[in-house]
C-alpha cells in the first residue's frame, strides 16, 4: 500500500482524479487544497484512508507542515503529485507584473518546495514517485500563455535533470504534459478582467481568452482517463520519462519535435562551424 500526496484538489480538475485513481488502487491519499472545505463531503466517505490538508503551495512554511502531517499520519509518502497549478493570460512584453510572479510562484517555484519537503523521506526509505505536472505548454510556447509556457518549460527542465540526481536512490520522476482536459482550469476566464498592459496586444490576448472560454466544458481530454495512462505508465517495466496526454497535444508535441529536428538538420554546417578548428 502506497501513500500519494497530491496538489491541487480542487474539484472537478486531475488532483481528485489521481487521488481517485489511487484509491481504486487500495492506496492511501493525501489531498491537498486552498479550499479543504469543498472536499468534505468526498472525504467523508473515504474513511482514515484520506487526509484533506489546507495548503496554498506558494507557501513554504504551510509546505512543509502539509508534508509533515502526511509524514505522520501515513509514515511515509510514496507518491508525490505536483499538480497545482493555473495561467494568466498575457503578453511577453504587456503581461502584469503581479501575473507574471504569480505564474512563476504557482507553477515553477512551488514545485521546488514540494520537492524539497518529500525527497528527504524518499531517500531515506529508498524508493518513491514524483509526478510533476508539466503541459504540452511546456513543450510548444502559447502565444498570450508566455509565463505560463516559461513557468512549464522550467519544469520539464528541473524535472529531467531531477530524474537523474535521485534515480541511484531508487526513486522515479515522470513529466506528465496533457493537452486540453476537461477541467475547471478555464472556467474562471470569463469573468477576470484582462490586465494587459500593452494595448498593440490586446487583440491577441482578448482571442486567447476568447478562445479558451469557448473550449470550457468541451475539451476532448478525459481526466480520469489521463491519470489511468499516467497510473499504467508507472507500472511498466520501463516507465517513460514524460508522457503526452490527448490525441491533440500528441499531435502538438510531435509536430514541435519534428519541426525542430527539420530545423536542426537544415543548420547544421552552421551550428557546426562555431567550434575551433580540428588541430593539425
């Protein structure tokens, strides 16, 4: 029986997804959320087999108690779910700079803290998971998601470089990268106000948004069906190092990926030619 600490519960988005995914499992559940209260009523049928913990993951000290909660409830925490997360549309140029820190602080530096709080306990006892969740945005910039696609990009970065310094201590990390899910992520959108502050892009931002409002509801991915991918990619052999969810960001991210190797090829002789020559 394992034990997963998992981030981001809110309802309807992947945090309960794993979470109901690991039960089916026979395992125990950490859910974590900034509002604990909504996750009563699913807890309650759940028994001693979950905790529901308050924690907003910009918080380091709250990190840290969240995770020594778990720690002491549980002895341990085998699965660790970065999940919490959101975007703030924007320019590169125009984007708020309160939007800008809070896509960072939110998407990327939280990671680093989960990180810092569950690997010690994972080294000791030599073993676990860590299941970052990244995004085909992490993968494919988003024009109008820059910071968003930075804060990603940054984690697919830590995350492959992570996998290697704690793989000799038996423990295996996955970059998680879905498309366009059924979640809740879009459905605040309609109603924030756009804080661009360039007017040349508000045209730009105003279809982003437009455009991600009209997709709430409708996404083609499935949640429940993501995690079990993700679940059954874990209990191979050879687990994959990142996997694409959804038909579309698999056609995204391969699409990017070939672009990339046509260019590479087309220069080069260039790339080639900046080295010093070959001694004599």
């Amino acid at each position: 029986m394992k034990t997963w600490f998992i981030t981001g519960g809110t309802p309807g988005g992947f945090g309960p997804a794993y979470a109901d995914v690991a039960l089916e499992r026979g395992d125990n559940v950490v859910l974590t959320a900034r509002r604990p209260h909504l996750l009563d009523e699913w807890a309650g049928s759940h028994g001693d087999r979950v905790l529901v913990l308050p924690l907003d993951v910009t918080d380091t000290r709250q990190t840290r108690e969240a995770v020594q909660a778990a720690e002491e409830r549980f002895g341990g925490i085998d699965v660790l779910v970065n999940n919490a997360g959101r975007g703030w549309y924007g320019s590169v140029e125009g984007a708020a700079d309160a939007d800008v820190r809070r896509s960072l602080d939110l998407n990327f530096f939280s990671v680093i803290g989960l990180l810092r709080a569950v690997l010690p306990g994972m080294r000791a006892r030599g073993s676990g998971w860590i299941i970052n969740m990244s995004s085909v945005a992490g993968r494919r910039g988003v024009p109008g998601f820059g910071y968003y696609s930075a804060a990603k990009f940054a984690v697919e970065g830590l995350t492959e470089v992570l996998r290697h310094e704690v793989a000799p201590f038996g423990i295996n990390v996955i970059a998680v990268e879905p498309g366009a899910f059924r979640t809740r992520a879009y459905s605040g959108f309609a109603d924030e106000p756009v804080s661009e502050t360039v007017d040349a892009y508000l045209p730009l931002v105003e279809s982003v948004r437009a455009s991600m409002v009209d997709q709430d509801g409708r996404q083609p991915g499935d949640p429940y069906r993501g995690v079990r991918a993700v679940v059954n990619a874990m209990d191979q052999d050879r687990p994959p190092s990142r996997l694409v969810l959804g038909a579309s960001g698999y056609d995204a991210v391969h699409n990017q990926l070939e672009g990339m190797i046509e260019e590479l090829r087309a220069y080069e002789n260039a790339s080639r030619s900046a080295d010093f020559p070959p001694m004599p």
